[in-house]
C-alpha cells in the first residue's frame, strides 16, 4: 500500500510580512516572519496533524507504520524570500 502524500506551501503575506502556510493537512496553520522559522514549525506540526486529522483508529490497527508514514512535499516561496 502507498503511502499518504501531503503538500505545505509558505506563502508571503506582504501586508502583515509573515509567511503562511497553504496546505492539504485538516489543522494545519504557521505563522512565520523568517522562512527558516516557518520550516522549523512544519517540521513539527505537520507530521502530527497528519497523524492526528488523517490517520484513523483503524488505520493504526490495520495498516503497517511504513504505509502510515506520510511524504511531506514543502514548496519554498520564489527565489527573494517572496512567494508569488
């Protein structure tokens, strides 16, 4: 079984200047004002929204923990510390 593939994008908010966080995992929100920061939070937090919004009580039952692991895709802003 393959398993789950999920995407975190850091987006630039010019007016507030902060990154935040465009993504497919149900809880998942970051804040950041460096990119390197924002990185560090989605090391964390991702993961565990996954493990908390999309793995179900059957899934940890019936599924082995390679097919629970889920693959992360990070999608940096464009090149200038500016996501378009």
């Amino acid at each position: 079984m393959k398993n789950r593939s999920f995407y975190v994008k850091a987006v630039w908010d010019e007016e507030a200047k902060v990154f935040y966080s465009e993504s497919d995992i149900v809880g998942l929100h970051i804040e950041a004002e460096k990119i390197e920061e924002f990185e560090v939070i989605m090391m964390d937090l991702a993961p565990q929204m996954v493990m908390e919004n999309h793995v179900s009580k059957k899934d940890l039952t019936q599924k082995s923990m390679l097919d629970l692991i889920p693959s992360i895709f990070f999608r940096q802003p464009a090149a200038g510390g500016v996501a378009a």
